[in-house]
C-alpha cells in the first residue's frame, strides 16, 4: 500500500483553504485538492508492505501538541500549495518523524522539509501568469500525527488513515 506520514487539518483551516480553491479555479484549471483530502505531509513513505513496522515508528514519536498558522503559498511548478508561518515545533516533528522512518527501515527522500498543503496539481491559469494568492491566516493546535493510506477508490483519490499517535498535551 502507499503510505505517507501527515498532519490533519482543523475544519477551519480547510474551510480557508476550499475558499483559496475556490478562487483559484475561477482563474484556471487542474486538479484540485478535494477539501476532505486536504493534509500536509510530514514524510512520505511510498508503496510498502510494512505498514505495521511504519505504525511501531510514528507510535515511537516523543513530542509535543503545537499550534501553527496557515500563511502564505507557493508553487512547485505548476503544483499550488499553501503555506505555513515558520515553525521550529512543526520542523523538528517532521525531522523526528523522518529519522524514525528511516531507523524503521524506510528508504526516504532527502529532500527539504518545504511544509505545504496541496491546493491544486497541473494548474493552468485562463490567462497569463500563475495569480498571486493567498488563504486567511488560520491557526490550529496539532494534536496527532496520522498514518495515511493513498489509493484510488472508484476513480477518486482516498486518503483513509490507519494510524494516529497522540502528541503529549
Ligand atoms: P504533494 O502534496 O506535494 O504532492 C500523498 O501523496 C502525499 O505525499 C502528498 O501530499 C504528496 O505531496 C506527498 N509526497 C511527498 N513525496 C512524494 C512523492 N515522491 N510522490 C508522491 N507523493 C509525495
């Protein structure tokens, strides 16, 4: 199965996000997001197996509940994304999670750390240039990390998760 690491949202925050979205494909095209499949990712594992030895990692995770703030976007390409306010909490836990993967066995990527939560893949703008945009800044606490499971259901793309570990209060 193929399985990736990631924080759920809070509903405000996706709710600000749909609004971003929504503007967004009154200027263009893509696939966008579907607001329930909205997350942003703190590793991604790719297609294993082993998903008990990947919730025996994230069950070892040690750290705290934290807050962070929707702020700012970019875009990889032509993929959009929303940003995050700088976060030393939510750096480290991604650091955290990643070493545990990888201790588990888990061949990762060593890419950057960029956080950001996927609005759209393949967006064309009607016109001109990507637009400038940019979500209400939203904050919420983090409180679990979730183990996710990523595959096609019905021809919809299904994010279910398999596995929450509890940040400690
Ligand atoms: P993205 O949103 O930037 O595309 C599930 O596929 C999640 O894992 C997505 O949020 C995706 O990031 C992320 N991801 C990270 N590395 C990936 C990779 N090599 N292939 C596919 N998804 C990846």
């Amino acid at each position: 199965m193929r399985l990736f690491a990631a924080l759920q949202l809070s509903e405000d925050m996706k709710s600000a996000l749909a609004d971003t979205a929504a503007e967004l494909a009154k200027l263009g095209k893509g696939r966008f997001t579907r607001t329930e499949n909205l997350h942003l990712t703190l590793a991604f594992i790719g297609e294993t197996p082993a998903s008990d030895a990947a919730v025996e990692a994230l069950g070892g995770l040690d750290a705290a509940c934290f807050e962070m703030t929707l702020s700012g976007a970019g875009h990889f390409e032509n993929l959009l994304w929303a940003g995050i306010a700088p976060n030393p909490a939510l750096e480290s836990l991604a650091a955290k999670t990643f070493s545990l993967l990888q201790e588990a066995g888990f061949a990762l990527e060593e890419r950057e750390f960029i956080p950001h939560i996927t609005l759209v893949r393949d967006y064309k703008p009607f016109e001109g240039e990507i637009p400038q945009f940019a979500p209400a800044e939203t904050c919420m606490t983090v409180t679990h990390v979730s183990l996710m499971k990523s595959e096609q259901i019905g021809g919809k793309l299904t994010y279910t998760e398999i596995f929450s570990k509890a940040l400690l209060p």
